[in-house]
C-alpha cells in the first residue's frame, strides 16, 4: 500500500518537475544562444 502511494507520489513529483523546469530549459537554451553561443557558429552560418 505504502509503495503503490510513494510510487504515485513520485510521478506526481516527476510531471510537476517536467513542467516547471521546461520553460527554464528553453529560456537558458535561448539566451545562452543568444548572449554566448559558440565561437564562430553564428558567423559560419552566416556565410
């Protein structure tokens, strides 16, 4: 009884996660392309 409840817990714990730190992976993936990026990506593909 106690597993099926910590399992179910657990997976609660999990999406809320999923959710909360999804918005904060996109925006640190957008400004560290935006502001650091790689050294001479951006201007290869401008060539």
């Amino acid at each position: 009884m106690a597993g099926r409840i910590i399992a179910a817990l657990r997976a609660i714990i999990a999406t809320i996660a999923d959710v909360l730190f999804l918005p904060f992976r996109v925006f640190a993936r957008l400004l560290g392309l935006s502001h650091r990026g790689r050294p001479g990506a951006s201007r290869r593909d401008t060539d």
